[in-house]
C-alpha cells in the first residue's frame, strides 16, 4: 500500500465533485458489454475481475487524508463486489449501479454487476468513479476485461501508473510544462472577445440536458472532414464554436476542449484520469467567412492547444483569476468517440437530407447544480452521431437548447453540400 499525490486530472475531477455535490453522481462513468460468446460461468468471470483489478492500479486506489487536500492511496490487493442479476437489462443495471456517487474514502472505484441467463453470464455492466478513470481508460478497461474473459493472463502493463505520473507531475520537469501551459492559456485568454454573463431567469431545476441522435449529421461531419482533411472531431468544433459565437456575439470565441494526453508513448494505454482541458480560441471571422475556412483555421489553433493541456489546475486556478474577472471562456466540448470514421464518407446528398427527417431530439438529465454553463458531448457509434447539450437555463433555455442542437446538424449538414 502507498500514498501519493493526486494526478492533475485527479485534481480536476475532485475540483468538480466538490462543486457538483451532492449531485456529483453524474460524473461517474458507465460501460456495458456483451460476455464471450462462448459459455462464461460466475466464477470464471470473477476471476477475471480480479485480474484486472490486479492489473491496474487505479482500481485499487481510494483517497486518503482530508477533503481539502486528499491524496491517492494505492492498496495491493483489493476485491470488488460483484452483483449477479437474472435477466435484468444491462443498462438499466448500469444506470442503477451509478445513480449515487461513489464513497470515495471507503469505497473501492470499480461497481460491478453479471446479468446472467440459464446459468451463464451475458452482459456485464461496469460504473466507475472519475477519479480512478477517465472516458479513454474506461474503454482500455473494457477491452482488458474482455481477453481476461478469454484468457487467464495478458501482458505486462507497459504504461505509466497514477503515482508515476503523479511524480513527474511534481518534478522540475512536470512543473516547467504546467508553466509552459498557464502561459499559453493567458496569451490565448487576452484574444477572446468579452462573454456576456446569463441574462435569463434561471429554471428549475437549473442545469437541463438534451440529447440529439443523428445519422445525417455522421455523415456530413464525415464528408466536411473528408474534404478539408481534418478529423470529424474538428469539423464538429468549428461547427459548436460557431454557433456559440451566435450566442454571444464573439467573434473570437474561446471554448474549452476535453484532451485525453495520451500522445506520448508511454502514457498510450494509461488506465487513469489524465484528460485535462485544452483551450481553443478561434476567429471566426465576419458573415463573408465560409465555413470550410473556420474548419482550417479550428484544425491549427486545436492542435497547438492539444500540446498544452497539461498543468496544475491550482496553479492555472490561481494565474487566471490574478488577471481578473473578466477572462473567461464559453463551454466545454467532449468527443468521446474512440472510432470516428474520418475516411471518405461517399454520402449522397438526398439520403442525408432524407436521414434529417429521422434524427432523434430528447431531453436525458436535469440537476440542480453543475460545474460548467455549457457542455457539449459527443458520442455514437460509426453511422451515428450523439450530441448532448448540457446547459445553464439563465444562458439558454431549453427552446434554445433544441435550437442548438438542431443548428449543429443543420449547419454541418449544409456544409457537406454546399
């Protein structure tokens, strides 16, 4: 067993949990997945939990010492309970599993449930705390889990631990990139045009979500990326980052970027919160401006601000707020998509526009309280795009949230054919 500092994700995330509770349950991460198809009993499949949780240390970590300063306290050995359902849809367990947060002095990072029928287990639903794992190491946890399934070993994890990264966090070196990056930030915040506070009369509850499932704006998001050879991640931006111009009335327009950090090679396969936030600033440009040329100029400012993602969030915290209060960016943008199908998309026109008329609108959470007026998440799987717009009903209300969503699609979709 032994303690170390929190990683600057860690710290991050504890940053929101703090701001968030006590709704800070929907930060948890849930993933379902389907057993091998070959016959897996209890006990096998709990045998393979427990070498995935000998695997990676981040899922034997809990936190130690006060609230105000906790650090990551890593055991050697840790046994996950496991709950064994009959027949029970899969997410619907996983949505049970995280609709409270977790305990996270006492509790171990990892929730677990089989669902199981005639005998066997068939799904698998995992719910695990943010401070242990971001949305990246999810998905490597999930892969893992399923060759543990199958076989009885894998190899050795090659990738920086949580308290490796926390270590060079706090060397010479650690501290110069942090300080490289506050730099940046400070230099990129001086060109934002003011944001106007929310002006509205906020609802309750305060923070509403909608979510948009689309497969024409998957396609056209494609085709944009296709034709400007940039990622779909980018056209996607430059599309949100537009939009919220016309919520502002900015023409500079900052808005933050969630950067997994996982360029290096030894930190590829790290099973741990290391995401931190980028930030993009970007011209917009007048009414004359095409949106292919927002799409290229979004793809050079991302990148340099992917390469400067990595710092102390006190350190930012403190460096931001001497500047003064009027330095501020507008939203958070998540793509969480690990396969985003950046190729030719070969969409014809008619079949998207067509695919409009099928796309899916509805509303998915409502809290009270919330760490961000405007987050923007993406999702799906390849041929299908899922938006969520979380947002602050005093900046927008829910009509306008709709709206929002809508004018993505819309926008990208007449991009792609203009």
């Amino acid at each position: 067993m032994g303690d170390a500092p929190l990683t600057w994700g860690q710290q991050d995330i504890w940053r929101a949990v703090v701001a968030a509770e006590p709704q800070e349950r929907y930060l948890n991460i849930g993933r379902v997945f389907a057993a091998p198809k070959r016959p897996v009993t209890v006990e096998r499949a709990v045998q393979a939990l427990d070498r995935l949780v000998a695997r990676h240390e981040s899922l034997r970590t809990r936190l130690a010492g006060p609230p105000d300063a906790p650090r990551q306290r890593v055991a050697d050995v840790a046994r996950i309970e496991v709950e064994v359902v009959e027949s029970e849809p899969v997410q619907l367990v996983c949505d049970r599993l995280a609709a409270e947060p977790f305990a996270y002095w006492d509790e171990w990072p990892l929730r677990v449930a089989f669902v199981v029928a005639g005998g066997y287990v068939r799904h698998i639903a995992l719910v695990l705390c943010h401070l242990a794992a971001d949305g990246h190491a999810a998905d490597l946890i999930v892969k893992d889990f399923r060759l543990l399934l199958l076989r009885d070993a894998l190899p050795p994890v090659q990738s920086d631990t949580p308290r490796q990264l926390a270590e060079w966090q706090h060397s010479a070196e650690g501290r110069r990139v942090s300080s490289d990056a506050i730099g940046f930030w400070l230099g990129e915040y001086a060109r934002i045009d003011p944001v106007p506070d929310p002006s509205l009369p906020p609802e309750r509850p305060r923070f509403r979500e909608a979510t948009m499932c689309s497969t024409a704006l998957a396609a056209a998001t494609q085709a944009v990326a296709a034709r400007n050879r940039v990622s779909s991640s980018t056209v996607l931006l430059a599309a949100a980052i537009r939009l919220a111009g016309g919520l502002t009335g900015q023409r500079t327009c900052g808005m933050r970027v969630i950067v997994n950090n996982r360029f290096a090679a030894g930190r590829r396969d790290v099973v741990s919160t290391i995401s931190q936030e980028g930030l993009v600033v970007l011209d917009l440009g007048d009414a004359s401006t095409g949106f292919d040329e927002v799409v290229r100029r979004c793809w050079g400012v991302a990148m340099r601000a992917y390469r400067q993602a990595q710092f102390d969030p006190y350190a930012m915290e403190e460096a931001v707020t001497a500047v003064g209060p009027g330095i501020r960016s507008f939203g958070c943008f998540n793509d969480q998509r690990l396969v985003q199908g950046d190729g030719p998309s070969g969409a014809d026109e008619h079949d998207v526009r067509a695919a409009m008329d099928k796309t899916e609108l509805a509303w998915t959470d409502a809290m009270d309280r919330n760490i961000c007026d405007f987050r923007l998440h993406i999702g799906g799987e390849p041929g299908r795009m899922d938006v969520s717009l979380y947002a602050d009903t005093a900046l927008l209300a829910p009509p306008g949230v709709e709206r929002y969503l809508m004018d993505l699609e819309s926008l990208v979709v007449e991009a792609a054919f203009r």
